[in-house]
C-alpha cells in the first residue's frame, strides 16, 4: 500500500507502489505474484511466474499500458498489530543542520524503517508550540515494521537528531500508522500538483535550495518530501521488473497542495520551480505516480524507463498494437 489508505492499490501497484514497507519488503509491484488482465483484444490473460512471464514484467512498473487489470495477487507479509513510530518536529531555523544530519543517518538505517524528512509549514495544533505555528519546520517520520522494543531502539538515533521542538514518537497500531496521513488529504475540498525526482544524495547544496523554496511556498499545506529509499526496494537490478533503476538513495516528492482556485499558477509554478532546481542533485528518473500534468512525458518515459523501455514498446505492440491505452503514462507501440 501507499502511505494514505484511499489511494487506490491499482494505480500504485502498476507504477511501482512506495509505502510503509519499502525498505523491508520492495515496492509493492515486488510482492505481485499474478494479475488477471483484460487485453485490448478482448481476451482475459494471467499474467504470473509461470505464464506470461512478460506480461508480469511489463506491469511490474510499467503502468496500465497492456489492458484492465481485473484482479491482483500479492504476497503478504506479517506485520505489527503494533510497531514503533517516530514523529519528530524541528524549527526552520534548524532545517539544514538536522536535514544533513537525517541524510547521513538515512542511508545506514536498517531495512525495518521506512522515513521521511518532510519541509513544510507547522499547523496550529497543540503538540507544536505557538510560536512555530505557520513556520516552516522539518519533520521526520519514520515506521519500523519489526518488533517495537527494537523499532524504539533502532529510532533512537533519528530521535536524537538537533534539539526537536517537539516528539511525538510511540507504539502505535499498524493500522493507525497506515491511516496517519490521511487527514492531510482530504477528497474534493483542497487542490493538488504533483511532481518528483530521484536524488544522488542529499548535498549541503540541494538542502539549502529545499529549504529556501519550503520557506517560499505559497500554501501552508505544499510540502517538499524526501522519501528514504535503498533497502530491499534497491536490491533487484534495474531490468529485472519494468520500473527501472533502483539505486537512488532518496526521491523528493514535490507537493503543492492548496486550497483556492485562486492559488492554481502560484502553486503549479512553485512545484515546477522546485522540480527545475532539482536537475543538477537529479538521477534524472522521477516517479511515475507523480507526474505532474504529463509535461515532460517522452523525456520522462525514456529516463526513468532506460533500456525498459524498449522492451515495454515491443510488449505494447504484442498487447495493445493500437494504443487503446493510451490516457497514462503511456508507452508508444511504435
Ligand atoms: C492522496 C494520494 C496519496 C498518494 N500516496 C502515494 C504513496 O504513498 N505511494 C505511492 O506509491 N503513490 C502514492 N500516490 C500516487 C498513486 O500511486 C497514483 O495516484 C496512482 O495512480 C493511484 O492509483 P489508482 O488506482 O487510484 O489510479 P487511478 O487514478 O484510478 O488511475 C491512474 C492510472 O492507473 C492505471 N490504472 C488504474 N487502475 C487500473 C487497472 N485496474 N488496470 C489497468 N490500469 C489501471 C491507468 O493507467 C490509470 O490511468 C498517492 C496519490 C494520492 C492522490
């Protein structure tokens, strides 16, 4: 799953799918076992380790390109009920220090934990203290998926970071983790623009561009969102499922959320200034489920897919020769 339990697991799975257990178990297209597809012929294939071991291939990643997919099979792993969650809040005026600090801490970290460094504006709630709120802050929030005792051990680290304006950590249900940012994204009353980057690293550089844009953005709720990679998401090679090259230790999700139509231009062109910045600290893939608006599509396609991609055409010519998929991310069968 994604880390907002509405989003749909069709959609994600077919792009790649980052949640809770990324570190530990891959990107949940890592743990599809089979799909049943309808083709754009009509005909119901399943596509799994025995049979059409293409087809699997191709949607491992590939998105929804080769037909509907009517029903999906994963492997499940036991988590929880309870696990360790840290949620740790620093002042803006701490942003680079800390930032640097979670950087060096984030690529040792052991596969259990799953986190994030979120640049954002503090909102008026109790836990933070007054005088952040409306302030950019830096948050970490970070999951371990094994045993409690120890996720509070292997967080301690993360935890000790700077002097937090606020901590917030503990055992928690699994599920509630799962639910924890749900509110943040509620359907149909706010406005949302998307866009992302695979990062080399987190240079002094590219924390000093972050936190000069976070202070910049036009609604309190856009966020900057570096997502921990590496783990087990980082382990299969890049041609061994269609998502591509795995060896980014960090992706920036570039999130601009707001409120009125009002805000549309100011916040497409904050994400899309945020998305330019990033070139030079960029592997030059991006996350497909974070595409923006479709505007660099062919150049997306090809970075992020590489030599994939041209598997992928030669699959999309077998399954869809017409391109009846063709409202997605779209691989061209020519
Ligand atoms: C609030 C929110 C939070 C998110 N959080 C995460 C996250 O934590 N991790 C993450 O990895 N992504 C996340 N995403 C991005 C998410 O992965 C994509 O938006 C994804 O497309 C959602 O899947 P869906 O089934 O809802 O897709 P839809 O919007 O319904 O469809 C998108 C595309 O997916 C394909 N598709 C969907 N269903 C099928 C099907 N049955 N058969 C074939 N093709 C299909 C089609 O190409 C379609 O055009 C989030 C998105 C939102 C809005």
């Amino acid at each position: 799953m994604g880390v907002v339990t509405q989003t749909g697991i069709a959609g994600l799975t077919l792009g790649g799918g980052l949640g809770w257990l990324r570190r530990k178990y891959g990107l949940s297209c890592d743990s599809l076992i089979s799909v049943d597809l309808v083709t754009a012929a009509g005909e119901v294939v399943t596509a799994g380790t025995e049979h059409d071991q293409d087809l699997l291939w191709a949607v491992r990643g590939g998105g929804g390109n080769f037909g509907v997919v009517t029903s999906f099979e994963f492997r499940a792993y036991p988590v929880g009920p309870d696990v360790y969650f840290a949620q740790v809040l620093h002042a803006g005026a701490d942003a680079r220090a800390v930032l640097r600090s979670y950087g060096e801490w984030a690529v040792t970290a052991p596969d259990e934990i799953s986190s994030f460094a979120i640049l954002w504006h503090a909102p008026e709630i109790e836990e933070i203290p007054a005088e952040h709120h409306g302030t950019p802050i830096v948050v970490f929030v970070a999951m371990h998926s094994g045993d409690a005792a120890r996720g509070e051990a292997e967080l301690r680290p993360l935890r000790d970071i700077g002097s937090p304006i606020a901590d917030l950590s503990g055992v928690q249900p699994y599920l509630d983790v799962q639910r924890f940012f749900d509110e943040d994204y509620p359907a149909h009353t706010m406005r949302y623009y998307w866009k992302s980057r695979y990062l080399t690293g987190l240079p002094d550089e590219l924390i000093d561009m972050l936190v000069k844009r976070n202070e910049i953005s036009p609604s309190p709720h856009c966020t900057l969102d570096v997502w921990q990679l590496g783990g087990m998401l980082s382990r299969p090679g890049a041609r061994d499922t269609a998502f591509g090259d795995r060896s980014a230790p960090f992706l920036l999700g570039i999130e601009a959320n707001w409120e009125s139509p009002r805000d549309d231009e100011a916040c497409v062109e904050w994400a899309r200034g945020v998305y330019a910045a990033l070139a030079p600290f960029s592997t030059g893939a991006e996350y497909l489920n974070f595409p923006g608006a479709y505007e660099e599509h062919d150049r997306m396609m090809r970075t992020t897919f590489g030599d994939n991609l041209d598997r992928l055409a030669a699959l999309k010519r077998q399954y869809d020769p017409d391109n009846l998929f063709r409202l997605n991310q779209n691989v061209r069968p020519d």
